[in-house]
C-alpha cells in the first residue's frame, strides 16, 4: 500500500469542506463546532483510503473503494441528519463513533488480506 501524496491531500481538503458544510448547516445549534469537526476527521478517515492510497492487488484496492465509499455515504447521511435536526451530543458521538471504529475495523482486516 502506497500513499500518492496529492490525492490524500485533495481528498483532506474535501473532507473539510464536507465538514464545514455540516458545520454551517448546524450553524446556530448547539454544539455545532463539534459536529464540524467530528464530521471532518469521518468524512477523511473514509476518503483517504478511497482515493489518497494504492494497493498492491487491484481487487483489493476495488474493494476496499467500495468499502469506504459506502461508509462515506452513510456518515454524509448520518452527519447531516444529526446537523439538520440539531446535534444531541451523546446520541451523535455514539453513532458515528460505533459507526466509526466499525468501518475502522473492517478496514483493517481487509487490509492484511493476502489473496483475493
């Protein structure tokens, strides 16, 4: 696996931009810093193995695309819902967090696979 280095940062920056939209849709709600922020470090945990990193295997690296495009989906949903409807700060870090270490795990595992 090897990292091309413009592509993660173009994949960082539009996750930012993608958190600060969800920022300033949570504009004027409570704890709208946080759910910028929170959706940012989500939205670039799922998008730099989508697009800033190479795999050895084509396979792998398609499915792994996939993957964390799904993911990347779900959090848009997730962080938006949560932004439009005003941010619960214990339901919001505990379904995106689980979310998360969920697609964290999976990631990992499909990383140390060998043969597909």
């Amino acid at each position: 696996m090897k990292t091309n280095t413009f592509l993660t940062i173009i994949s960082i920056v539009l996750a930012a931009l993608v958190g600060y939209l969800a920022f300033h849709v949570a504009s004027g709600k409570e704890n709208d810093i946080v759910c910028g922020m929170y959706s940012t470090i989500c939205f670039a945990a799922t998008l730099v193995p989508a697009m800033g990193l190479e795999y050895e295997s084509g396979r792998l690296g398609a499915n792994i695309r996939v993957f964390s495009g799904v993911f990347f989906a779900f959090f848009v949903v997730s962080h938006f819902f949560f932004a439009g409807f005003g941010v619960k700060m214990p339901y919001y870090i505990i379904v995106n967090g689980i979310m998360l270490v969920i697609y964290l795990a999976i990631f990992y595992k499909m990383k140390g696979i060998d043969d597909i």
